[in-house]
C-alpha cells in the first residue's frame, strides 16, 4: 500500500460515542475521514427514540442514559457545545428495596436488623475502593487479590442474607449478570471512580439529557466532515508497514493510513485480522465478558410511586431496578426497568409482553402493565451486551487492551480508565484514539 493509494486518513470502525467523537475530532485536524457502522443507525449502546407507549409520547432511552455533570468532563463538554438540556431525576425520600425475596419500604434499604452488617460491609467495600485509582489501568495497580467473583467477595464478609443482596446491586447494575459471574473489579472500580462514595454510587440515576442521546451522537456526527456508511459490517483488516486495508462482509475495500477500532470488546472477534491482534486482545474478545441485560420502558398502573426500587437480581428472578420516569396522572406512570435475561437459565423473564410483566410483578406485585416497549442488548447483533469482566482479565490485561498496534488504535467504553461502560469513558477513548492516530499521521 502506498500512501497515494490510500482511500483515506483513517477508518473508524463502529459508530457509537467513541467512534464519532473520533471522526469529528480528526475531521477538524483536516483528515479524511471514514466511519463504517455495522447497523442502521449511530449510537451503539446508546439508543433514544421518539415513540409512543401505551398513552405516553416522548422520547425513549433504550440504552445508556444518565451522566455526571461534577466529574464527566467530555460529556458535559459535548452538552454545551450543542446546546442540549441536563433535567434531574427525582430525589428519594425513602429507599425501597426487593432483597433476599422480601419487600422492604425504607426508609432505610436494609432491615434494621442487619445494619451492623451494613456498616461492617461498607468499611470492607469503601477501603479496597481506595486501593484503585481511576485513570490508571488496573493490570498496573497490584489488585490481583479483588480479581475473585463478586459472589466469592460478598461471601467472604459473611453478611446476613438482605445486605448481601443490596451490596450485589453494584455489581449487576452495570454488568446485568450475576455477582458469581463478574469479577469484583468491577463494582470496586464503580466505586471508586464514584468519588469512594456508595451513597454516590448508589444514585447513580442522576441527569439525563432532554433530547435524547441520539441527539447528541447524531449532532456530533453532523459536525464531522467524515464519510459515514450503515449497514457495513467489517469482516477483515490487514496491515503492512505503510497502511491499513478493510474489506467489508459485503466484498468491499478500502485502505487508510491509520484505523480506530471503536467496536465493542466482543465485537473484535468476529473480525479477522492479519497479523492478528495481541494474545491478550484476541483471548479477551472471545470470552464473551458481556451483560445478558434487557432495559425496558413501560406505561404502569398502580405501582407505588418512588424515584426507583432496587432488587436482589439472585432472588428476584434477575430484576434489578425499576424508576419512575414520568408521571402520567389517571394513566399511571411511565417506568423504566432494568434486568439480567440470561440466555443460560430457563426461569428468564424474557424480553416478550410477558416476560415484562413478569418483572414489574416481581418487584410490585399489585401494579398493572399497559403496555411497553424493550431492548435486549445481549441478541444485538452489533452493539451487544454492556462489558461486564469476568474474574482474572481486569488484573492481566487491562491497559493491553487498549495499547496501539502498528496503525490500528482501539476506542470503546469497554477498555476505559474512568468511567468503564459509561458514555464517558466512550468519549475518553474516543479521543484519545483520535490525538494518536493524528500524531501518527502527522510524523
């Protein structure tokens, strides 16, 4: 490949937060640019849309939703530039919760009884948060000890039955699997990168953007001058020493100096690449370290009405919170919900009209479903499941994840080090991958 030939500067693969803020920042260092998006839309695992459930018309958050504004820098920065609106969620007053198969009002979210527990747990929990420094990839950090399931962790503290099951919230709210399954990092480095705070932590339904997050990617993309094409999935990048070359399952090719691979984790294994990617990058794409998570928008009536409920998913069938989203007066409520369906068990709930009835019942036995609508993220074909770690990859291989190599750099919230799975930590790899290609093309 010689430079002349090139097709472009750089092709970025996926368009979700990540790869777009990398076409608009390298369009405005008067690069071309082209973004290849596997689906028919931009966004990956953000997705919102104008739709109508049951009476209710507005604008549906399907995927990641909430940021912020005091820490998430690159976020509120694209915000303001834009001119998109923040609106709050509401404060609780109390805490319900739905822990170890019993319903709990508050206004504490534990049984009094158990609060000794509580207090013994948090210490334990707060003081290994402090052993992580968000920024820093955790392979470098010498954590290797909290590389254990998020189960094994909660036992070890020997805590009654509901504080374990209210402690097991931070670790499936982002990772829609259960804590036998993921790895303590995880919810640890949630933690820690929520200021140490659990009370921070656990409010993490906080802002939202008014317009919706398609608004603010597609407003982002129309400020790039970069060449987008939907429904063009890559089957195969090869490198030699000048450049990059990408064909498309659909037989296509182009070529560039320099290439951002801002699909998700998993999606890096269903593209060939010669020479192939490190050992630590081919292994990590391959162990489906994935949410099996359904998020669900739902008209309800005769719900109580409380900003959100949190659950034990291991003794609520897989729930995991249920919120209040919009008021609807006679009609109801507008709820949003969040669940592990996990492909692997047969008493999943579902992503059906039953199946989400099943679920609000669960956590709300006398409310009535009207109607919804839902996406499951794991049968995504492209955006996939949100990253949720497996025990002893974080503590091996988390700064190898995200290392250059050659002429390819790797953007995705899935490697980030602040703000893991976050539309924050998209937009920090996002850009960062952009500033490396750049000084790349610029030698």
């Amino acid at each position: 490949m010689k430079h002349s030939k090139f097709n472009y500067d750089t092709i970025v693969i996926g368009g979700g937060f990540a790869g777009v803020i990398a076409c608009r920042d390298l369009s405005e260092q008067g690069h071309s640019v082209l973004l290849l998006e596997a689906s028919d839309r931009l966004g990956g695992r953000t997705w919102s849309k104008h739709s109508t459930v049951g009476t209710y018309e507005g604008i549906l958050e399907l995927g990641g939703q909430w940021v912020w504004p005091e820490k998430q820098v690159n976020m509120m920065a694209e915000i303001k530039r834009y001119g998109f609106t923040l609106t709050h969620s509401a404060t609780p007053e109390s805490y319900p919760t739905f822990l170890a198969g019993a319903h709990n009002p508050g206004p504490l979210p534990i049984p009094l009884e158990e609060v000794y527990d509580f207090e013994r747990a948090a210490f334990k929990i707060l003081a290994d948060a402090h052993r992580i420094n968000p920024g820093i990839p955790l392979d470098q950090q010498n954590v290797e000890d909290l590389d254990i399931s998020y189960g094994e962790y909660l036992d070890n503290l020997e805590l009654g039955a509901a504080t374990r099951g209210w402690f097991t919230f931070f670790g499936s709210v982002f990772t829609g699997r259960y804590a036998e399954e993921i790895s303590a990092l995880g919810p640890l480095s949630f933690i820690a990168q929520m200021d140490y705070s659990l009370i921070r932590a656990w409010g993490v339904l906080d802002e939202y953007i008014v317009e919706g997050t398609s608004a603010l990617i597609k407003a982002i993309a129309a400020d790039s001058n970069a060449e987008i094409r939907y429904e063009t999935p890559v089957a195969r990048v090869v490198q030699d020493d000048e450049g990059v070359s990408l064909t498309t399952v659909a037989g296509e090719t182009f070529t560039a100096r320099t290439a951002i691979i801002a699909t998700p984790l998993a999606g890096w294994a269903g593209i060939e690449f010669d020479p192939p990617l490190s050992d630590a990058k081919h292994q990590a794409s391959r162990e489906r370290h994935m949410a099996y998570a359904v998020k669900a928008l739902m008209q309800v009536k005769n719900a109580p009405r409380f900003p959100y409920l949190l659950a034990d998913a291991a003794h609520a069938g897989g729930a995991i919170l249920l919120c209040a989203e919009h008021d609807l007066g006679d009609d109801g409520q507008m709820m949003g919900g969040f669940y592990i369906n996990h492909q692997e068990r047969e008493d999943r709930f579902g992503a059906d009209f039953a199946g989400v009835e099943r679920f609000v019942k669960t956590l709300c036995p006398e409310a009535e479903l009207v109607d919804f609508q839902a996406h499951e993220w794991a049968a995504d074909p492209w955006a996939g499941g949100f990253i949720a770690y497996k025990p002893g990859r974080l503590s091996t291989s988390h700064g190898a994840l995200s290392t250059p190599e050659q002429h390819l750099y790797f953007a995705t919230a899935d490697i980030a080090t602040t703000f893991m799975t976050w539309m924050e930590g998209a937009l920090e790899t996002g850009k960062k991958a952009a500033v490396d290609a750049h000084r790349q093309l610029t030698q």
